[in-house]
C-alpha cells in the first residue's frame, strides 16, 4: 500500500468556489491491477475549465460523466491535467520510471488503466512545459494565432489576458510572426513582464477607466486581429479598435468563468456588420494533431529565447485549491502550476 493525499470536492461551488468547497483526504492505493498504472504526480496544471466543472458539479448518485473532462462529482478529487512518474505498472505498455500525461490532477499517487495515460518523451521541454507551453495552452496559442487569426508580418494583433498562459504564449508567437502586439492584463506587475517579453504596447486595465482610449493610444491605426480571452468591455473595445475585416477569436471568455457576475456582452455589434469583422469560436482540441510539431518548434524558440516563460507555482497537494481560487481572480503571471513532488 502506498499512502497519498487528494483533495476532493467537499461541496458543490455556490457562485465563486471558496475554500471551504474543498477537503484534504488521506488514501491508501493498493498496488495497481493488470491493466493498471500507478503514477506519482510531479505536476498539476491549473486551468479555467476547471471552474466550470466545479461549478457543474453533480451528486456521486449521477450516472458517469461521458467525458473526463466534464463535470466534477461531490465527495470525489476532481479531474485537472497533471505530469508524473510512473511508479509500478500492471500493464506492458509502461514500465517504472515512465514520464506520463493524465487528467488525474489533485492527487499524489493513483492507479488508472494504462489507456487513461500518455507517455510523454522526456528531452527538450522540462516535465512541467507539457502542461503549458508544451500542452493544451501552447497548442491554444499557436493554432489561434497561426491558424486561425493566421497573423502576418506587419499587422497589429490584440491580445487579453495577455499576461496568462495562453496569453503570453500568443503575444510572444505573433512577435516571431513579425506582428506588433498590444496586450492587457491586470497590474503592474504584468504590464512589467508583457514589457519583457517584448509586447509593443501594454495596457493595464486596472488603471485604464476607458479602454477605448487605452486603445486609441498605443494602435492609432486600430487592429487587424483580436485574440480575446476575456470578453465584457474587453471585447466591446477589441471591435471598437477592429479595422474593417479584422478577424475575432474567441479563446476563452473569463469574465464570469470564476462564478461571479459576468461583464455584459458588447452591445456594439453593429461594428461588426460595418467592419465587416469575422468572429470565430476556438476549441485547441480541434488542432491535437499538431501537438508534435508545437512541441518541436517550441523547443527550438525556448532555445534560441525567442520564447521566454513564467510560471506561478503554488507548492503542495494542499495548495492546489488556494492555485485554483487564485486563478479565478488573476493571481497568476504565465502557468499556473502545483508541485506535487
Ligand atoms: N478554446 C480553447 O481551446 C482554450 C484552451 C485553453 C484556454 N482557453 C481560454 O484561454 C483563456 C486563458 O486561459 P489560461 O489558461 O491562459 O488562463 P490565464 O490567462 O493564465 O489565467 C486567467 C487570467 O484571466 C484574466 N482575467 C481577466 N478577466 C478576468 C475575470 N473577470 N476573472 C478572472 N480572471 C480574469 C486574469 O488576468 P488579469 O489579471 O490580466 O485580468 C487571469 O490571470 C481562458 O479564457 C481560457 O478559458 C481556451
């Protein structure tokens, strides 16, 4: 038997989830099954989609969830993206020592069957990358600008959240595309790193009461294309800025994914028609089969410091919830991250 520590999901999030919707737990894992795999989790990944299944949450008495990336279950640790070793295997496929993938985030050590795992080749990207840059988040930031937005030399690229995971990988992608990139974010501490990664014009919003200005200031000539991972005045003003047929992408809109009240959605579609602007949704997991080659181009621009990361760690199983709310209210600069071990 070896001894782990999970957090599970005390009680169902009512609006923002709060500390007390969360419990440590003490588990033994029996050794794994034929068929089976146990992991020791280096790494969880925190993200906000995360927020929404804590926030749909059902009882343990619902049918299973169709998808691993569903709803979290009341009572059970849920699912997040994680990086471990592998630590005993019951199946041919892995052997002890073996870098994995899993959605079995918030726990030390966990049996799974072999097929719930991926292996992951250990080499240029450190262990942590392939739950960031290396993962769904690179993958969201590379697709979105290059296949997408499809971003050119020349043309002014707007990003938000910018100072996030997928936004500072954007900003810095469409920097080596040869675009000039304005990006916001929140506080002057990620006004600073936007500044250092190379970001043309930086706006904080949390100083800027008229993001319209804000804009009018550092694009004079508006912008060709919108990578939106905010949405609410975000937004409103990403279409005020839009040159006509300025393309929209529509990553993630946080405002109103921790469970708070969301910013109203802009009222200024009429932009849309009289610019002739294309707005697009974006699922990252439509582009899974370019994981490969992202993984080998970051890694080169990673060398050549053409890609630079920052990571807000968070250190310890217990806390994973603390990664989790401060996520929720822009705590983090770059990945957000857990060390488990
Ligand atoms: N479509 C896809 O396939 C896909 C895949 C991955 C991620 N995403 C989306 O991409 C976006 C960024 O994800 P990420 O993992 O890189 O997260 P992140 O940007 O590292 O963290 C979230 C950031 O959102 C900002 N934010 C702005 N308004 C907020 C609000 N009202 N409430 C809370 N936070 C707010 C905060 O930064 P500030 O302090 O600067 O406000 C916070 O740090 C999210 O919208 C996510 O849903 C989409």
């Amino acid at each position: 038997m070896t001894i782990s520590r999970e957090i599970r999901l005390r009680a169902k999030p009512n609006g923002a989830p709060v500390p007390s919707d969360f419990e440590l737990a003490t588990v033994d894992v029996p050794p794994p099954g034929p068929g089976e795999v146990q992991v020791r989790n280096l790494w969880m990944s925190v993200d906000p989609w995360m927020l929404r299944a804590l926030r749909e949450a059902v009882g343990p008495e619902a049918p299973p969830q169709p998808s691993r990336f569903g709803s979290s279950v009341v009572g059970k640790a849920p699912h997040a993206n994680a990086v471990g070793e592998v630590i005993a295997s019951g199946d041919p496929q892995f052997t002890v020592g073996d870098l994995v993938l899993s959605l079995d985030g918030w726990r030390e050590v966990f049996n799974t069957p072999a097929k719930d795992l991926e292996r992951l080749t250990p080499g240029r990207l450190p262990p942590q990358a392939y739950l960031g840059v290396g993962g769904l988040t690179g993958l969201a930031a590379y697709a979105g600008v290059t296949r997408v937005l499809d971003v050119k030399a020349g043309e002014t690229l707007l990003v938000t959240a910018a100072a996030g995971a997928v936004g500072s990988t954007a900003c810095q992608i469409a920097k080596i595309r040869g675009a000039t990139v304005i990006g916001s974010a929140g506080g002057p501490e990620k006004a600073a790193f936007l500044k250092e990664i190379g970001v043309d014009g930086v706006i904080d919003y949390k100083v800027e009461p008229d993001l319209d200005a804000a804009l009018a200031r550092v694009a004079p000539g508006g912008v060709d294309a919108v990578f939106e991972n905010v949405g609410g005045r975000h937004l409103a003003a990403g279409l005020n800025a839009a040159k006509p047929f300025a393309r929209v992408l529509l990553c993630g809109l946080m405002t109103g994914m921790a469970g708070g009240a969301s910013e109203p959605v802009p009222a200024n579609l009429m932009r849309v028609v009289r610019q002739r602007i294309r707005i697009e949704g974006f699922s990252a997991g439509d582009h899974f089969g370019e994981m490969p080659t992202l993984r080998a181009l970051l890694a080169d621009w990673l060398e050549t410091g053409q890609l630079q990361l920052r990571d807000t760690v968070a250190e310890g199983i217990e806390a994973a919830p603390g990664a989790l709310l401060g996520l929720a209210t822009g705590a983090n600069v770059g990945k957000m991250l857990v060390k488990l071990c």
